[in-house]
C-alpha cells in the first residue's frame, strides 16, 4: 500500500507540470474553453447529435458569460454532412455559420481525395467549410494543445 501511495504522488508530481502548461495555452488567448466533436458515421441522427451537443454547449458557456470555442471535424463517411446537395443537416449548418460564428466545421482532405479517386469528381462542399490535410491528425493537434473531445 505505501509503494502505490509513492507511486501514485510520484506520477501526480510529473503530471502537474503538463495540465499547468495546458491550463496556460487555454487561457493565452482568453478563450478558456474549446472542444472538437468528431463526425465520422454517415448517420443523419448522429449528426444531428453532434449539432445538438455544440449548441447546447455554447449555450451553457454563453449564460456563464465565458467564450467557448468547438470545431466539427468530419471524415470517412461523415463528410457527407458537409457535402453540398448531400448532407442532411445542411439547413442546420447553415443556420449555425450564421447564427454561432464560435462553432466551426473543417473537412478531411484525405476522405475527399479518396470520394475524387473512386467517382472521378470533385467533393464539392458547403460555403465556409475549412478543409485541412487529414481530419484525425486535426483533432490529434487540437487534443495537443489542450481541446476537449467528443464523439457522439
């Protein structure tokens, strides 16, 4: 019992370093809090979940008066909520571009390369969608500099 209580208070001694430089990057820049939610199911119900879970949580931080920030990064086959002519939650993401401009949706290049290859035509998306190199290396980075994640 006492070498798990060392091991345990040693563990916590090397640990307080790296969620004080955590704390520190999410507060440099006055946004305290910052999540991702991950999209990658075709699945109209889990997209709306996804939705539903970034409004609900800008609505929380909005009646404490704090700044939240939150990215959908969509993949696989979860780009189809971002493809135009083809998501169903188009009228949703539009409304929220218009309406939240603290939530932001970003696109996995890797899955439209892919979708281009097997149909031969271009992955045409919805206005004001970012598209970065891969959507899991995105949120890997976001996780590095102290985002929280959520995959409904």
């Amino acid at each position: 019992m006492l070498r798990f209580a060392a091991a345990f208070a040693a563990v916590m001694a090397l640990s307080l370093p790296a969620s004080a430089q955590m704390k520190k990057a999410k507060l440099d820049d006055g946004v305290r809090h910052r999540l991702i939610i991950q999209v990658n199911d075709n699945d109209a119900a889990k997209m709306n979940l996804a939705l539903n879970n970034a409004a609900n949580v800008s609505t929380y931080y909005a009646g404490k008066g704090e700044e939240v920030e939150i990215e959908i990064v969509a993949y696989g086959p979860g780009l189809n909520m971002l493809i135009a002519g083809k998501s169903p939650v188009s009228k949703r993401i539009t409304s929220f571009q218009q309406g939240m401009p603290n939530v932001a949706f970003t696109a996995c290049g890797n899955t439209m390369s892919n979708m281009k290859k097997k149909t031969g035509k271009d992955v045409v998306l919805m206005s004001k969608i970012k598209v970065v190199p891969a959507g899991v290396t995105r949120i890997m980075d976001l996780q590095e500099k102290g985002w929280s994640y959520l995959k409904p």
